[in-house]
C-alpha cells in the first residue's frame, strides 16, 4: 500500500495534497472562486453556494466539507 493513502487529503496518483478551500463566488459553467482567488471546477460536487467549504486537488473540487 502506499503511504497516505487511507489520508482522505492525500492523492495517491501524484502525492499532491488536497486542500480545503471556502467559495467566495459561485459562478457560471460549473466554476467557483474560492480563497486565495483560485478558480475551481465544481461538477463533480454539484452546485455549490458562496460560503461552501471544499476540498480542492489540481483546481477540481473533489467533495464538500462539513461547515
């Protein structure tokens, strides 16, 4: 097995971390700003909301987080 992969922040494909992010601005197109101006894509999550916590990989939101 290797290492980190039962750390639901770890991607076990290329050893990047995933990092949680607030929306700050939902947009069009499956897209949201979030902290740190950085565009997301949301459509593996759904809609999301302003306010809406995230946890981001490679610009992809891949779930949400409890608030």
């Amino acid at each position: 097995m290797t290492a980190g992969c039962d750390d639901p922040h770890h991607c076990t494909t290329c050893s990047d971390e995933a990092v949680p992010l607030r929306v700050l601005e939902a947009r069009a197109g499956e897209i949201a700003l979030c902290e740190g101006d950085v565009e997301v894509m949301t459509e593996l999550v759904g809609p999301v909301a302003d306010g809406d916590r995230l946890l981001v990989h490679a610009g992809v939101a891949l779930r949400r987080l409890d608030p």
